[in-house]
C-alpha cells in the first residue's frame, strides 16, 4: 500500500512510471466512452471514498471518473456530514472505518497536519487531493500535459511559473528536482516561495531562479504557468494583495517574451492573474490540462493500489 501525499517524498522512478502508464492508457481507450471501464478493469469492486474541506470541481470530477473508468466506484463526503466535522468522533476512528468500508481515501483538507494524522492511522492508501501547503495530483498531471504538448521530456524544457508562491508552485518546485527540469519564478519581492521549500531544492542542486520582475521570469518560457493569486481559504487582504501582483499578470505582451510556441497553463479555477484574450489564445491549453487530470489520476490510483504495470 502507497500514499500519495507529496511529491517530494515519492521517487523520480516511481513518479515516470505513473506517467508512462497514463500515457498508455489514455491511448488504449480513445474510442470509449467517459463511463466506459477499461478493458483490464484493475479497480474492479473497489471503492474510494473523497473527502473536501474546501470547494472543488475539477478534483472531485476527475477522481470520480478515474476510478469508475478502472472498474471501481467513488462516494464523496463532506466534512460537516461526518461526525468528525462536529469533533464528535475522533479522526483514529473515523480513520478506522473508512479503512473498513473502503479501499482508498482521497482528502482535500485545510490543514497538512490533518492529512499526516490521516496517514498514521488509515490502512488504506490516502491521496492529498490538495492541502495548504501542496497539490501533488494536479502538478503531476500538469508534467504529463507539457510532455504531451510538447512532445518531449521536460527535463528539456524551460517552465515558468508567474504568480503567488502557493501549494501549487510547491509541488512544481518538488516536481523541478524530480524531473530535472529548469524553473523560472516571476513573484513580488515579499512573495517568494518559503524557505522550507527552496532549501529542500538546494539540498539536491537544484538552482530556481527568482525574478521580482515577470518580464525577465517568462523570458525563453517553453510553458508559462499560472495560478489564482487569492487561494482558497486565504485569509489575507485580498484588495491589498491583488494589487502587490499587478505587475504580474499574463497578458499577450509578456506571453510575447517567451518562446514563439510557448504554452500557458492554469489549474483553474482562474482569477484576474491572466488576460483572457491569452486565456482563450491557441497558446493556451488549459481544458487539455483539466482533462488530463483524469488520466494521470488513473494512474497515481493504481500506484497506490499496488497495481501499477
Ligand atoms: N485545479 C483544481 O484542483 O480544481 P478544483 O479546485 O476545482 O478541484
Ligand atoms: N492554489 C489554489 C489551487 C486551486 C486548485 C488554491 O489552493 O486555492
């Protein structure tokens, strides 16, 4: 049994083998149907439960058509309908009975400390579905895209992301050491990544480069990536905070510094950060991204079921 909790602590190996696997997969059922279960049906029969302390779309979607497309089944909850939500019951029960009625527990939670505790005590294999401080799944998914789009390793390509220094660029940055390729960083001076973070980077040579100018991070950009500059649950002056990024906005004038066939990305949801005459652009293939999330969810599944190929 395998968690998927952060990039960081899963190894490159294991990290590509998921992808090679996604890839193949995807291919293998181009002519199915969205509920149609593939032909090896590995899932069959089982269940993985979801659980969101914050608001979701896309997770939640491509979870549950992951594991219905590998032949199992998906029931999701939401904190206040458990007793737990009320501090009724303790998390070690109630991680005692999603262990005995299910066979995964995927969680989006408020607090990291949450998801360790989950950890300790579930015996099924827990998913970070996005947590304050990382989004492994989407960031994993975001690798398999470029690749896809550009159609070669991108441990060749130049990315970029320009925006807050959230859970997002976390795991990009974890993902950066993992898969050996070239970060730029276009943030505000009080809005670097955290210390933590960088020094984990340092600690395996990997050199990210800062900007406090967007201009010169997107410069030579294969990929601009992008992000809500307020997260979810933000507790910050959202006024103040939005016009500390005013420089940082992705419109087709930065878009233009990158390289000629330079691709955005965003996770989505999106704010004000991008222009929308480069959000709906060619260059942009945001909706590729949000579906692909699907596929490499299949996967990470599998991994932590034990039944990768
Ligand atoms: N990108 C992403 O995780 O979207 P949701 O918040 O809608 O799940
Ligand atoms: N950084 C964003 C990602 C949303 C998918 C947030 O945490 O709200």
């Amino acid at each position: 049994m395998k968690h998927f909790i952060n990039i960081k602590d899963i190894s490159s190996k294991d990290l590509k083998k998921i992808l090679v696997d996604a890839k193949k997969r995807k291919n293998q059922r181009k002519n199915l149907n969205i509920l149609e279960i593939d032909k090896d049906a590995p899932l069959k029969g089982k269940l993985l439960i979801q659980m969101f302390e914050k608001s979701s779309l896309r997770t939640r979607l491509s979870f549950y058509l992951a594991i219905k497309q590998l032949g199992g089944g998906t029931l999701t909850l939401r904190p206040n309908e458990l007793h737990l939500g009320d501090g009724g019951e303790t998390l070690q029960d109630t991680a005692k009975i999603l262990s005995t009625y299910a066979d995964g527990f995927m969680l989006r939670s408020d607090s990291d400390k949450k998801i360790d505790n989950f950890k300790d005590f579930l015996e099924i294999p827990l998913i970070n579905g996005l947590s304050p401080s990382s989004h492994p799944t989407q960031v994993l998914s975001d690798i398999f895209t470029v690749e896809e789009i550009k159609k070669k390793s991108i441990s060749k390509l130049n990315l970029t992301w320009i925006g807050d220094s959230n859970n997002v660029l976390n795991s990009l940055i974890a993902a950066s050491v993992k898969f050996n390729f070239k970060l730029n960083i276009g943030c505000p001076k009080n809005y670097h990544p955290q210390k933590n973070i960088l020094n984990w980077a340092k600690k395996y040579n990997k050199k990210i480069d800062i900007f406090n100018d967007a201009k010169k991070a997107a410069a030579n950009a294969d990929v601009i990536f992008s992000d809500k500059v307020i997260s979810l649950n933000d507790k910050v002056n959202k006024k103040k905070k939005l016009s500390q990024f005013k420089n940082f906005k992705i419109n087709e004038k930065l878009m233009k510094l990158a390289k000629k066939d330079c691709t955005f990305l965003h996770c989505l949801p999106r704010g004000p950060e991008v222009e929308e005459k480069v959000f709906f652009s060619k260059q942009s293939k945001v909706w590729l991204q949000a579906l692909n999330r699907v596929h490499v969810q299949k996967s990470i599944l599998l991994y932590c079921f034990g039944k990768l190929r």
